[in-house]
C-alpha cells in the first residue's frame, strides 16, 4: 500500500491536547497524496506553522518525530477544521493537472450515475455537457473548463467540497479522492473446542 510523503500541517499545538494525559506537541496533518488525516509528534524543538508542508514518508524526516495515528474528521481540532478547506485548495491548485485530468477521464460508476454527479452541484446537465466538451479536446485548467462549459459551477470548489464530505465519511459509498477509512476488524473470538 502506498503512504503518504508529504503533508501540510493543519495544526500545531505546542503542548498537546488539553484533554491529553501527557503534555507534549503534536501537530494534525492533512497528506497531500491520499488526504489521509495524520497526527504526528514534532521534533523536538520543531514548530510547525499552519499550511507548512513536511515530509512524513519512510525515509529520515527533517521535522516530524513519529507518526502518532491516522485520526478521522471528528477527531480535527477547531482550528485543524478551520484550516481544512484552505489546505485541501492548496493541495488541489499543487496538482492542478492532476484534478482537471479527472475531468478528463472520469467514468460511469453505475449505468444511471457518473462520477461528475458525485461532485457537489453538478448533476445531469453538467456532466453531460463536460462530456461533450471533453470530447473535442481535454481540459487543461480549471479556467479551461470554466470558459468551455460555462453554466458548470466552480470545478476546483466542487472537488473541494467532495473530498470534505469523504474526508467527513458520512454514508460514502464511492471515494473518488481520500483514501477510504481502514475497515475495523471484527473482534477476536477463539474458536470454541
């Protein structure tokens, strides 16, 4: 399974959770590969700033001690909510190639639903006319497509607000762009003799 490299810091909180048994820093992070939310512990001495981006792969990491744990949505601090949005943008406009592309080859999930219509407000219309136009040449920008298919809502915000309600997991059936949620393994029963 492919990890996380990068990440870009949502929070950083010098002496850890007030609700925490133990004083010491830990910062919440948003990887800019897969949005797999992670809670790291800094170096020591390290302090991190809002939307600085880190490495958290294998290799020797410059500013991160350990990784902690992939935490969930509810488990964001009200400044690592606050941050998401703009981190989730900086990400997107880093790859900006990468999204567009998935205008460019998205599929058919269903014979009745589109992976466009999972956007946050695209439906038929829309994606019928991104089809069309995907069909006489690729998208290269957001702007591109903005100009070619003018009554389609913003296309950068509606991946935005996508990979928010992934990253939220509230009845997500398809995930587009967040790596989903590790399945919990069924307890541990012995078998009876």
């Amino acid at each position: 399974m492919k990890v996380e490299e990068k990440a870009l810091v949502l929070d950083y909180l010098a002496h850890g959770k007030s609700s925490s048994f133990k004083s010491e820093p830990l910062a919440q992070l948003i990887g800019t590969e897969f949005f797999t939310l992670l809670e790291v512990s800094p170096k020591p001495g390290v302090n991190l700033a809002a939307l600085e981006e880190v490495y958290v792969g294998k290799e020797e990491r410059e500013k991160v001690e350990f990784i902690k744990r992939r935490i969930s949505f509810k488990d964001l601090t009200n400044t690592s909510n606050s941050e998401l949005e703009a981190a989730i943008e900086k990400i997107i406009m880093q790859n900006e190639k990468k999204f567009v592309d998935f205008y460019n080859t998205s599929r058919s999930i269903t014979l009745k639903r589109h992976q466009i219509e999972l956007l946050p407000g695209m439906g038929k219309k829309h994606m019928l006319q991104i089809l069309q136009e995907r069909q006489k040449a690729p998208f290269e920008s957001f702007d591109e497509l903005k100009k070619r298919v003018h009554s389609v809502p913003d296309p950068k915000h509606a991946i935005v607000k996508r990979i928010i309600e992934e990253l939220e997991g509230f009845d997500t059936k398809y995930f587009l762009f967040v790596r989903p949620p590790a399945k919990d393994k069924p307890p541990f029963r012995p078998r009876p003799f």
